[in-house]
C-alpha cells in the first residue's frame, strides 16, 4: 500500500447537528488520524475537540491523533461528552 494513500470519510451527526471529517494517513510508519468538526447550531464542537486533544473555535476544531480513530471511536466520545 501507498504511505501517502489517504483514506477519507464524512460523516454526519443529525442528532448532534456535527460534520466530522475523519482523514486517516501513515506518516513514518505510523497512522495518523486528524479529525475535523464542523457546526452551524449552538453545539460547541471546540469542547469536543478539546477532548481528544485538539483545539480550534467554537464552531470549527479539530484534533489530530496518533493511531487509527474510527467513526466509532468518535461517536463514543460524543456519548461520553453528554454522559
């Protein structure tokens, strides 16, 4: 496989009113996951970013991890935010 092949999803939260772009890439051997977060209501998705390690403002953050993190992972990171 190609170290530079880049594997995108999009995914939309209509619970949560959420766009999160989730980019997965390998970078010296290692996968890299960045995930964006996008908002047009009151949520603020900066909170949630935060979370993962991230930064960025209210209506528009993102994080960037080391290691795969899936849709899955972020939605239960969402289901932890509002436990």
């Amino acid at each position: 496989m190609d170290p530079t092949l880049t594997l995108c999803l999009l995914l939309a939260f209509i619970v949560f009113d959420i766009i999160a772009f989730i980019n997965h890439r390998v970078v010296r051997n290692k996968i890299i996951t960045k995930v964006e977060l996008r908002t047009h209501t009151d949520f603020v998705v900066y909170e949630v970013a935060k979370m993962l390690g991230g930064g960025g403002h209210e209506k528009a953050s993102g994080a960037s991890i080391e290691g795969l993190f899936t849709a899955t992972d972020l939605i239960k990171s969402l289901q932890n935010y509002f436990a």
